[in-house]
C-alpha cells in the first residue's frame, strides 16, 4: 500500500477540517452508537462487501435531510432502523447526527447566523413513521435545516454525496436536471431559497392587494352613504347656528324689553291704584242722598263701566294680532313646502278604479261596426272624462297631498281668527260709541250741576279713569305674564335644536331704535328656522361618528394598498436583482467549470478537451409558441435552458455521450464532479467507491485529484481502492460479525508511522 507524501502528510496536519464527527445510532446495520473522527482532510472508509460501510454515506443523507427512500436503498422509513438479529434487540429509533466545526475563523464562521463554536444537525425517525430534526438540542423544520446547508455551501446530497453507480447520473441527467446540479454544485441554492422566498411573499402580497382592494369596494358604497348623510349633517348645522345667531338676537332684544315693560307696568299700575285710592277717600266724605247726586253718580258709573269694556275690548283684540302673526309664520313655511311638493306631476289614484278604466278601453275597444265603434268612442270619451273629474284634487279630497292640507289648515285658522278680530274691532267700536255716548249723558248733566255736584263728579270721573288705569294695566300685567311663559317655551324649543350656544350672548343695557314689529319680523324668522332646522333632523352624532370610522378604515386601507404596492415594488426588485445574480454568478461558474473540467479531463485520459455548453432552444419550439396556452407560455419561458456536455477523446472521434465506454463515462463522470467541486469546494465531499471502476493508472490519476480537492474540501471516501486509501489521514475498517451489527475500527497514518519510528 502506498503511503501519503510527506509534503500530503503536512496538509493533513495543517488543515482545519470542517467535518468533526458523525454520530450513528440504530441507523440501519449501526445497532450501537457508533462514532467517526473526521479530524484529517481525508478519512478513507473500507470494508468488504455487505459489511455496512455504504451505510455511514446513507447516514449522512439521512442526517441532511433526504426524502427519497430510493436514494437510501429503502422502501420506508422503517427500513431505516436496526431490525434486530438473535443476538441483538431490534430500535425504535435511528438517529444521526453531524457535528461541524463552527469555531471563528479570520472573523467568519461556517454558518454565520449560530453563534455557537459547534453545530449539531441531528435527525431521528421512528417507527411509526415520523421523524424530527434539531439543531444543537432544539428541534427544528427540514426547511430552516435546508436554508442553513445551503447558506454555507452544503446543498443537495446529489452533490457533495456520490454514491456507488451515481457518478455517472451527471451524464444521464436531462440538460435541466443537469442544470440543477451544476446550480447547486456553484452554491447558487441560497440565492434560489432567497428568490423562492421572495416569490411566495410577492404572491401573498398580490393576494393581500386583492383582499384589500375587496375590502375598499365592500365599505365604499356605505361611505358614499354616510358621506351623503354627512353632508346632510353639515347643512343641517349651518341652520342650526344660523338659528342660534337668529335666537341670540331675538332674546336679548326681548328680554329686556320684557323686563322694561314688567317695570313700567307695575310702576304704572301701582301710582293708578294711589290715585284711584286717594279719589276714592275724598269722595267717601261727601254725602250726596239727593236723586241729582245719585243720577250723577250712576252718570259716571256708566262712564267707567263703559270705559272698562273699551279697554278690555282692545286687550282682547291686541291678543288676537298675537295669534294671527304666529300662524301667519307657520303658513309662510308650509305654503314653502307646498309649492315644493306641488311641483311634483303625480296624484294618487286607487288600484281598482285604474283596473276598472282599463277593463272598460279593452271592452269598448272590441268592438268593429262602424256605428258601434262611434258609441263606443262616445262612451270612452265619457267614461276618460268622469275619471279625471274624480281625481282632480278638489276642496275636501283625500287625495290632496298632506301639505296642501297643512297650509289649507293654518288659512282656515287664519280666516277664523282674522273673522274673530273683525268682530273684537267691532265690538272695539261698539264700547267706543258706548263710551261717547256715556260721555255726553255725563256732561249735560255736569252743566245743570251745582259747584259740589261738579267737585262729586270730578272725583268720580277722576275715579273712573283711575279704575280704568288699574283695569288696563292689570290686563297689561296678565298679557306680559303670558309673553314671558311664551318666551320660557320659545326658549326652551331653541335649546333642544341648538343647545346652549343660542344663549351665550351680553344682556343688552339698552333697545334698538326700531318699531315693535321689526322685533316681531325676527320671531317670525325664528319659527321658520326652527321648522327648517327639525325637518334637518338634528345633530346626528352617530352618523358622524361611524362616517368618521369608516372613513378611518378606508384611508386604512389606502395606505395599506400604498405600502403592499411597495413592498411588491421591493420585491420584484428584489427578484430581479437575484435573477442578474444568478445569470451572472452561474455564467462565471460555468466558465471556471470548464477551465477546471477540461485540466481534470486532460489529466484522466492523458489529453483531449471537455466543456458544459448551455443548449439552445430550437425554432421549432419558437414557432409553436403562438400555439400554446398562455400560462404554459409563461412557464415555459421561465425555465432555463438546460447544459450539454461536450468531450473529445485524444486519438478516438465521439459524436455524443452515448459513444463513450464504461470506463470512459466513469472518468468523464468524476472529472466533472472534481471540478465543479474545486470551483466551488463544499466543506466536504463524501465519495462512495467512485473509483471502483478504474483500472491502476487511472487510480493514481484519480489518487492525485483526490490530493489536490482535499485542499479546499474535506473528503470521505469510500473504497476498495489501495492507491485512494494511501491518500487518506484516517483509515476505518467497518465490518460485520455473526450478530448482523457493523462495527469499526481506526488507523490515523501519522499516530502509525509515529509508532513505527
């Protein structure tokens, strides 16, 4: 057996490995916990055959993450775990575990995101079928364990594990599958894993835009609505502060003019009352039994009595001009509403009465004889005629709208109060020709008097103007008890449309110079906005406040729209970018490939030239893209073009692949894989009896390239090889006794040599 170069043999010793150690138990024929050092850049593994040493490379697709049961010679996942012999129990489990070196080295780490000087990797299956993974102790997804592999260069098994019969899978691969492994073999998986990410995340941002834009046209209707009811709203409160602004107005002017006239009349009422008191004493010391004195007295009587009856006449009258003027305000708003409403072309006619007209046009409209046809237009024209007679709106109809009965209502109260203030003007002038008349009886008789008779009539006529004085300013009295209980209620009518803000005004100090019915013309204008602002219907803070939320939530979702339409915008960027990285990184890798594949090829078949060519589409697949659906259009211009292989032989023509012998498909096999590993070294590389087919001058060529890819990857090869295992620091022996359990043993080739010395 040849052994290791000294100048290998320093490697060895230099090289920090990756690879620390794998941990087997209950893996297949691994009944026992087995453990192998990889502390060498190279560890050859042997044994005879069936002893289990292919099993340690299966370990490892097991521990990485495999799926297919076919690429670990299994059926299920049962297969995996000791089955049990006479001598040995059968596990419930298999497990394996990878331990790599993640110590800081030059101020990285092999897997940057843990910040732990070892990474274990470990997966375990059971029996029932499941099976779980962890990393350092806590259990994990088989995703987060890829992203991990191949954020540091450890992607799919196919790669960095070639097993027994797969060497030559890189040649009988499809150019896409050949692709793949060309991509993963450059280390482009973390940026496909990146790209995939960011497909998903724009394709559940386009389903977000959708969701949102579903969102926005189910709440815009309802916006539109509140919006409308808003503005409603709105209009609704400039006649509530108009009628506010109207109100502060109107009660301040009317407030002290009620307070001014309280004063005045109970000023006025209380010296009428003295000076009726002070007559009345002075009269009380006359004594006057004679017939003149007392037909006088009974003169005068009557002139007060008719005076009284003057004065209430007009304080009866005065409050009837009250009561008119309230209803003429009330009839100006509803004539307003019924000129709006009359506007309208429509009357309401009852269902049966249009069936029976219908019924008698079909009836008439039967008949074909000429006379007939004349009666019977006759009797149509008739028949149209009394049925617009009987719906023409008329006095008394039910058919008349109810706002024509509203302003219909108030004239006819108008015109019976104004009729009732014709006859309080009438019976004005009755008691006024009264009072005349009283007043002529008492001076003919004054001139006939004497001296005391005129004194006795003076007092009494002096106290019946002051019984007169008392009478109307008692009546004042009573009608500005009755303003003020009107002002109480205006005032609290106000308050429940416009709230206190109709109050907040300066008492007056004093009144405007204006006539009484300018103030009068303000109440009018008050009733009118006070109609107008309850037809409005209030404040509606409800509305406003769900208007308010649902216009929160659509700008919500406005700005949500903004932000999804950037993140996709970021994303298909980002997709972008990946894809410029990936053409450019693979372009680069695929002519450093070649570099690499045409020395490895020269060096295994003494000379000749081999190189990766990305295919080209042929036109025929062009053209009949006008002829496909559009999604396999899509899908078909996002796969790439797939990689040829290429090779001439020194001293033999070949057309194609299939032309090459075994032997030369195994060269040509190993070469690429050599030199796509040495273009882009995974940590390490397990190799499973890939040289078994050589012969012994291509062992040594196959022994040197080993050498020279154990400097950048750390190697396990599995062999039969002599010339392979003289190139390995560690040498295990795996072999299998009567109990069907594998075991193992070790030879370090410097702790040997040490001893030999």
């Amino acid at each position: 057996m040849r052994r290791p170069s000294l100048e290998g043999r320093r490697f060895c010793v230099i090289l920090k490995t990756m690879l620390k150690r794998l941990e087997i138990a209950g893996f297949k024929s691994f009944a026992r916990k087995t453990v192998l050092d990889f502390s060498q850049a190279t560890t050859a593994i042997v044994g005879p055959n069936g002893s289990g040493k292919s099993n340690v490379a299966e370990s490892f697709r097991f521990a990485l993450g495999e799926q297919s049961m076919k690429s670990m010679r299994g059926k299920r996942s049962e297969d995996l775990i000791w089955s049990g012999s006479h001598a040995t129990a059968r596990s419930n489990r298999a497990s394996v575990a990878i331990v790599f070196d993640n110590a800081e080295k030059n101020g990285t780490r092999l897997f940057a995101k843990l910040d732990f000087d070892e990474v274990i990797i470990e997966r375990a299956v059971f029996r029932d079928g499941s099976s779980e993974y962890s990393l350092n102790g806590s259990k994990v997804r088989l995703r987060d364990i890829q992203e991990l592999l191949a954020a540091a260069n450890v992607g799919d098994t196919g790669h960095h594990i070639i097993s027994q019969g797969e060497a030559d899978r890189i040649l009988s691969a499809s150019p896409r599958d050949r692709r793949a492994m060309l991509e993963d073999a450059l280390g482009l998986k973390a940026f496909e894993f990146k790209k995939q990410e960011s497909l998903r995340k724009l394709e559940k941002t386009r389903e977000n835009v959708v969701q949102v834009e579903a969102l926005r046209r189910e709440i815009a209707p309802h916006l539109k609505f509140l919006s409308s009811q808003v503005k409603k709203l709105e209009r609704a409160e400039e006649l509530i502060r108009a009628l506010a602004e109207s109100a502060r107005e109107y009660f301040a002017i009317e407030e002290l003019y009620l307070s001014e006239e309280e004063k005045k009349n109970k000023k006025e009422l209380h010296e009428a009352k003295e000076r009726l008191r002070v007559a009345e004493k002075e009269l009380d010391s006359f004594e006057d039994d004679s017939k003149e004195e007392h037909e006088g007295l009974k003169r005068i009587e009557a002139v007060r009595q008719a005076e009284r009856a003057h004065d209430e006449a007009q304080a009866k009258r005065a409050e009837l001009s009250r009561d008119i003027g309230r209803i003429e305000g009330a009839l100006s708003e509803a004539r307003r509403r019924h000129q709006s409403v009359a506007r309208e072309p429509y009357v309401k006619i009852p269902r049966e009465d249009l069936k029976a007209l219908k019924e008698e046009v079909e009836r008439q409209g039967a008949v074909t004889e000429a006379s007939a046809v004349i009666a019977a237009l006759r009797s149509l024209t008739a028949a149209v005629v009394a049925f617009f007679e009987r719906f023409n709106p008329s006095e008394g109809s039910d058919f008349i709208a109810e706002e024509e009965q509203a302003v219909r209502r108030l004239e006819k109260e108008r015109d019976e109060l104004s009729a009732r203030e014709r006859a309080r003007e009438e019976e004005v002038e009755q008691t006024r020709s009264a009072l005349l008349k009283a007043r002529e009886h008492r001076l003919s008789y004054e001139e006939t008097g004497r001296e005391s008779k005129a004194r006795i009539l003076m007092l009494a006529e002096t106290r019946a103007k002051e019984e007169s004085a008392v009478t109307r300013e008692e009546a004042r009295a009573r009608e500005l008890v009755y303003v003020r209980e009107e002002l109480v209620r205006e005032r609290a009518e106000v308050l429940a449309l416009a709230g206190s803000s109709a109050f907040s005004f300066e008492p007056r100090s004093t009144l405007p110079s204006e006539e009484r019915k300018v103030q009068e013309e303000r109440k009018k204008n008050l009733e009118r906005l006070k109609i107008r602002v309850e037809e409005a219907g209030g404040t509606g803070e409800e509305v406003r406040k769900e208007y308010e939320d649902a216009k929160a939530r659509e700008e919500f979702l406005t700005r949500e729209l903004e932000d999804l339409a950037n993140s996709a915008k970021g994303l298909e960027e980002l997709i972008e970018s990946l894809d410029e990285e990936l053409s450019k990184t693979f372009a680069e890798g695929l002519k450093n490939v070649n570099q690499s594949f045409t020395e490895f090829f020269a060096l295994m078949f003494g000379g000749g030239s081999a190189k990766l060519m990305v295919e080209e589409e042929s036109d025929d697949e062009e053209e009949s893209d006008e002829f496909r659906d559009e999604d396999v259009q899509e899908e078909k211009r996002a796969e790439k073009p797939g990689i040829e292989i290429s090779v001439a032989l020194p001293k033999k023509k070949v057309q194609s692949l299939m032309q090459l012998s075994g032997g030369e498909r195994a060269l040509t096999s190993i070469a690429l894989i050599f030199a796509m590993s040495q273009v882009n070294p995974p940590p390490f590389l397990i190799l499973d009896e890939t040289d078994a087919a050589l012969d012994e001058a291509n062992s040594r060529r196959y022994g040197d390239m080993i050498e020279a890819l154990s400097k950048k990857s750390q190697l396990i090869v599995i062999t039969h090889n002599r010339e392979t295992m003289s190139r390995a620091g560690i040498l295990y022996g795996v072999t299998m006794g009567n109990d069907g359990v594998s075991k193992l043993l070790s030879v370090k080739f410097e702790e040997a040599l040490s001893v030999a010395k």
